[in-house]
C-alpha cells in the first residue's frame, strides 16, 4: 500500500526541488513558531518591563530594562496565592467527581451494555453540538434554586462541580477505549469470581491510565481556563478563581503588574502541557485499533 504526498520521492530527489521543499518547510515552521509563541513572548516580556516602556507607542520588542520585582509585586497586590488555592480546590474537585462518574457511566455503556444505551450515548453526543453559551442560563437558574432540593448552590463549590461532572467527550473518550479492551480479560476476571466493580477496579482501570491521564488533563484545564461560568456563581471575592479575582483587581492596577499576573495565571497549565504532552496524544489515540 502506498501513501500519497504533496511531493513525491523521485521528485523530491532533485536538487532543486529539495532546496525548494525545505525553504517552505522551514518558513512554514518559523511562521507557526511565531504564531503561537509571540503571544507567550510579548506577555512574559511585558511584565519585566517598567509602567511606561508597557504603554508606549511604538511598543519595544525587547524590554529596555528588566524588572523581574514586578512579578513578586503582582503576587502579593493581586492575591495570587489565595486565588490559585481556589482554582486548585475547584479544578481538582471537579476532577474526583468527573473520574469516578464518567468512568462509570463509560463502563456501564460499553460493557454492561443497558438498553437503549445507544441513544442514550448518541444523545450525550448531540449535547456537544449545542453552544456553552446556550447553556449559561438554564444551568445558571438551575444553581440558583436546585429542583427538588431547593437550595441556593451560588458561592459554593458545588456550583462548579456539579455542571462539569457530566462531559459527553471525556464520557465517549472513555467508551471508546473500553471497547477496544479484549474481552478475554474480562471473562477471565469473571471465571475467577470477580464481580463487575471489582473487574472494573482491578482489570479495566489499570489498563485505561493513558486515558484516564487525558481526562484528568481536560477537567483540571477546563476549570482553569473558565471565566464567565464561576463570574456569575462566585460572586464572592473570596471565593473567586484565578481568572476572575485578576479581573475584578485589574482596575488601577499598573499595566505591567497584571501582564506579570495574567503570565502567572497561565504557567500551571502551560506546564502541564509540557509535561503530559506524550500522554495527551497517547491516550487521545488509545482505543483507535482494536486488538
């Protein structure tokens, strides 16, 4: 079986074809680099710089004197450490609950198999076609008054656990790679006298750690990144996330000072990239080929 390509192998043995492929390669890769890490550059760049090298126009594109104060500064005036155990507590609440909740609902549609569990699954899917937006104020209105209940959920933490515990993607992600486990393994758990939770203890989630990594990836991000959701549930400034304390403290702050504390704020996340990247695209591509 043979692959196609923009440029074929006799053609990319030329001399000047060559030359050609890898000068565009090259700018094509330069260009992406900038793209996306110009952004990065000019915000961590912005807090060394002073006040007025900030707001100057034309801007510099290399700080003319370095102020790397302005980062403890923007710690201790924006309240950085209160924020970020905030945002801690909530994204990995949010995490206990969507690992033990989707991961049974995955595993009760892929192996204990219920009825209509198909369009059960099929409906979970079509909810990824409906905006967040969209959302905001029936789930607002529901935390507002929860049905049956009849309690106020604003200022808790429950109002940012319980809208993300159930997330159609991370339920399919792992459905998905439930299948594609052999059900040799289960039948053997099932001879030896294991029931399904402890099959699903013992057998399937030793062996979903790959996936289960990019799930836990997905919840603690994006709790992170969320603004306008715990905007409108955590009116409280104690309370509030990262990205929402920063906002409501950004009035009269120096301009330097809340580019050193935005740069602050994305550091977690950009870590966690960096250092799961590999299981990102390994989990994300688990369960793809059965056998």
């Amino acid at each position: 079986m043979t692959t196609r390509t923009l440029i074929s192998p006799a053609q990319l043995g030329r001399p000047h074809a060559r030359y050609v492929y890898w000068t565009v390669l090259a700018l094509v890769l330069v260009l992406f680099t900038v793209v996306f890490l110009g952004p990065l550059y000019w915000m961590v760049t912005g807090g060394l710089k002073s006040t007025q090298e900030v707001v100057q126009s034309p801007p510099t594109l290399v700080p003319g004197s370095l102020h790397p104060e302005t980062y403890s500064r923007a710690w201790e005036v924006m309240d950085l450490a209160r924020l970020l155990f905030n945002t801690l507590y909530y994204a990995f609440g949010a995490l206990a609950f969507q690992l033990v909740l989707d991961v049974a609902a995955a595993y009760s549609l892929s192996r204990l198999r219920p009825v209509f569990g198909k369009a059960i699954l099929g409906m979970m899917l079509a909810t990824l076609m409906i905006p967040a937006t969209v959302l905001v104020v029936p789930q607002y209105l529901t935390v507002l008054d929860v049905p049956i209940v009849e309690r106020n959920l604003l200022n808790s933490p429950w109002a940012i656990w319980l809208p993300s515990v159930t997330n159609a993607f991370n339920i399919f992600l792992l459905k998905r790679f439930f299948d594609s486990i052999p059900r040799e393994l289960l039948d053997a758990a099932s001879i030896d006298g294991a029931s399904r939770v402890r099959t699903l203890w013992s057998v399937v989630l030793p062996i979903s750690r790959p996936v289960l990594g990019v799930v836990s990836i997905f919840a603690v991000v994006g709790v992170w990144k969320d603004f306008l959701w715990p905007m409108l549930t955590l009116p409280d400034p104690t309370k509030q996330t990262l990205n929402v304390g920063i906002y409501s403290l950004a009035s009269g702050v120096p301009e330097n000072v809340l580019i050193a504390a935005l740069t602050i704020a994305s550091v977690p996340t950009l870590l966690i990239f960096l250092v799961f990247q590999r299981n990102i695209m390994s989990g994300l591509t688990a369960g793809g080929l059965k056998g």
